[in-house]
C-alpha cells in the first residue's frame, strides 16, 4: 500500500471534524522531518510506507511519547518497524480528528 493513497483519507478524516489538510501536513512534517516541498514529492512519487519512512531523514524522536490504541492495537506495543511508524500516523490523525490541540498532538 502506497502512503500517497492513504494520504488522501487521512485529509478527508480530519477535514469531516473541522481540521484542515495544512493541519494533517504539518502532524506529518512533524513525525518525519520532511519539508512541505519533499512531503508533495512523495506523494506525488507514489511512495510506499516502507520507502516513505526509509526516506525520512529525521524521524521525530518524540514519537515514542505516542501511545494508545489503533486499530485494536497498542501502538507502543507493535515490534515490526514501519507498522509502528505508520500506526504512528494514524494515532496522530485520530488525535487531530478527535478535536485535540495541535500542541498536545506534537507532544509539545
């Protein structure tokens, strides 16, 4: 599965609460290190998850404060790497959707 093609409904999920698509990017720039500029290129690459993590240069080390459950799972729990990354994701989307703060969703 390519994370250009889930992009679209992580946008769709957060813009159904009120949140914007300048919001889901920036919560994507913030786990991975990517610029706005290197973001749309993958995107617009087609990227994989795998790939789209591998890339990322400077993966937010905050991102081991994420914990709670998607999908049934405790992302903090998951061992396979790019599973976690992506579980990641979408625990930060669900966050946005949810109506939290953008501060308590980058773990500032």
């Amino acid at each position: 599965m390519s994370f250009a093609s889930v992009y679209p409904h992580y946008i769709t999920k957060a813009e159904k609460k009120g949140r914007t698509k300048d919001e889901v990017d920036e919560i994507i720039r913030w786990l991975t290190g990517y610029s706005q500029h290197e973001l749309e290129s993958q995107i617009e690459k087609k990227t994989d998850f795998e790939t789209f993590f591998a890339e990322a240069t400077s993966m937010n080390p905050l991102r081991n404060l994420i914990k709670g459950v998607v999908c049934g799972v405790r992302v903090e729990e998951i061992e396979e790497p790019t599973m976690r990354e992506i579980r990641y994701l979408d625990k930060l989307i669900d966050e946005l959707a949810r109506g939290k703060a953008m501060e308590k969703i980058l773990r500032k």
